[in-house]
C-alpha cells in the first residue's frame, strides 16, 4: 500500500481541501461533493480494513477513533453544505474555520485590558463590524470580484455522485493491495457497515475492543494470528520493498514536473503528467490508466508496486492543488 505519509496526504486533501481552497470550488459544488463523499467512503474503507485485520487494535494501523470520527463529520458537513448551501450565498468555507473565529475574537478583546465584560464584548464587536464594512465599501466598485457561490446538488445528482465516489474509493483500495477486487473490498464494507459501521459512525464510541492509547509497548504483532494475515502481511511486505527499493537506489524526491521513474519500471509505464492539476481523485486514477482497474489473476507485489509508482507524481499534484 501507499507509504503512510503519501495515504494521509492524499487522504487529508480530500477532506481539508474543500475548506482550505475555497478559491477552487465557485459554481463547482458536483466537484466539491464528490471529493467529500470519496473520502467518507475511502476512510471507511481503510477503518474496516484495519479492523478485520488487526481487531481491537485497528486504530494503530490507521488514525485513532477520535481523529477518524472528526474527518467523518467534516466530510458529511461537507456534503450537507453543497446540497443545502442557499443560492446567492457567498460559499467561503475557509472563512468558516476555527481560525478565523480565533482571529474575530482577538480583534474584539484587543481595545481591553484584562478579561473584558459582556458589554465590552458587544460594543467592541459593533465596532469591528462597523470597521470592516467602512473598509469593504471603500474598496467596493464595479470591477471587484464576486464571492465565490455555489449551486446546491440535487438528491438524485448527489446520489449519482456517492455511488461514483464509492466505486472509485473501493478502485483505488484495490489497485493500492494485492488481490484485493474493488467488488469484494464494497461487499465486505457494506457488511462490515452493518455489522459494525453504522454504529461506530452515528456514534461517539470506539469500535468494539478497540483500544485508545498510545502505548505500543505491549501490542506484539508476531503474537496476534489476525495481524500476520491476509492483506496485512502484504500491506507489510509491500512497505518493505518500497523501503529496500529508496534505501537501494538511494532515490530523491521528484521534482512535481516530472515523472517518478524507476529502473525496473519500463518506459510505456511512465506518462507525462498533465498541464492541469486534477481536483478530484478521479482524474487522478485516469491519468494513472487505474480508474477501470481490474485485479489481474496473479496479481503480485511487484505489480502493485508499479501501480503505486504510477499513482505518486499525480498524487502529489492533487495534493498541492487543493493544500496549498
């Protein structure tokens, strides 16, 4: 699979992305929609995977329940906004981070020394206002920009776009494992999404056995038999030989205009990149000749190690595309 810090970079771009790039998604609410639904679908894939493999400590294999239910819910408020966002309403959802709540109360708290009283809050908050409107009105003509809107995504599109999010979620799990069909990873996910999901995400608690600490100190996976099995331990060897490969070849970082290349990789296996960066991962899987991906027969650990290689230049382009 996916190096950690690739799958999280990737993972934390679909799910940030659509706050931290406001400036992309004017009039692209279907864009912004799918990228939230690939990563709800895509997160709990990697949670199920985890949990069938590693039990009651999947979250080591993964991020922690916490950490996972808050990137759950920044997805599904994602979604509500781009099927319920008013029409004519400025979309700016970068304006509507915690950040910008810091900042809005350090400006009213500034006039004051000291802890500042609900009458010094409201006058000091008025003020604000006022000073930013005045400043708004003096810079406003016909030549300013609009703020960026969006159109709300009706039920039957918004239905189409999860179920092309999710066939591309389960796309991409399986060209990132070995022997692992997408139609089998979304039959064992429906499942496990009733078996165990749907409470784990309608819910504030872990999943069952799960443990949150983060003390490893007594988690030996040669002793739990669910570790050393099935896709894990390719997962594992796969990680390996990516690692043998950088320490071998003692290979830099590519530069994002070029294409990674590697000396057992053959020439019709690289691609140019492309002149635009995509904004969805479906793109993405396209350019990298994987959106139609079947798992071949024999299916090996080099093969997906050459599925992987082909996937990093356009991963890296997403990711500063919608991080920046």
């Amino acid at each position: 699979m996916l190096n950690p810090p690739t799958r999280y970079q990737l993972l934390t771009a679909c799910v940030t992305g659509g706050s931290l790039s406001s400036r992309l998604w004017n009039n692209a609410s279907p864009t912004l929609l799918w990228n939230s639904f690939f990563a709800y679908y895509w997160i709990l894939l990697c949670v199920s995977e985890a949990e069938a493999n590693a039990s009651k400590h999947w979250d080591r294999m993964f991020v922690s329940s916490q950490t996972t239910h808050n990137m759950l819910q920044m997805c599904a408020q994602t979604c509500m906004r781009c099927m319920h966002w008013p029409e004519g309403v400025p979309f700016i959802p970068r304006a509507h981070q915690e950040e910008c709540a810091e900042l809005h109360f350090a400006r009213v708290k500034s006039p004051f020394a000291g802890v500042p009283c609900v009458r010094d809050a409201v006058l000091s908050t008025h003020q604000s206002h006022l000073k930013m409107a005045t400043a708004a009105a003096s810079k406003c003509d016909s030549n300013t920009a609009k703020h960026p809107v969006i159109t709300p995504v009706s039920p039957s599109q918004a239905a189409e776009i999860a179920t092309d999010a999710l066939n591309a979620a389960c796309t991409l799990q399986s060209a990132l494992l070995v022997g692992r069909p997408a139609a089998t990873l979304q039959t064992e996910l429906r499942t496990w999404w009733e078996k165990v999901g749907r409470t784990f995400v309608t819910s504030n608690d872990v999943l069952p056995d799960a443990v949150e600490t983060d003390d490893f100190s007594e988690w030996h996976p040669e002793e739990d038999g669910d570790v050393n099995s099935g896709t894990t331990a390719e997962v594992v060897r796969t990680l390996s030989s990516l690692e043998n490969m950088v320490s071998s070849k003692q290979m830099e970082q590519p530069p994002l205009e070029q294409v990674v290349a590697l000396d057992d990789i053959e020439e019709e296996d690289q691609q140019a990149l492309p002149k635009h960066a995509p904004l969805t991962v479906k793109p993405l899987l396209k350019e990298a000749g994987l959106w139609n991906f079947q798992t071949p027969p024999k299916d090996s650990l080099d093969l997906c190690i050459r599925r992987i290689m082909k996937l990093l230049p356009f991963i890296q382009l997403f990711v500063a595309e919608v991080r920046p």
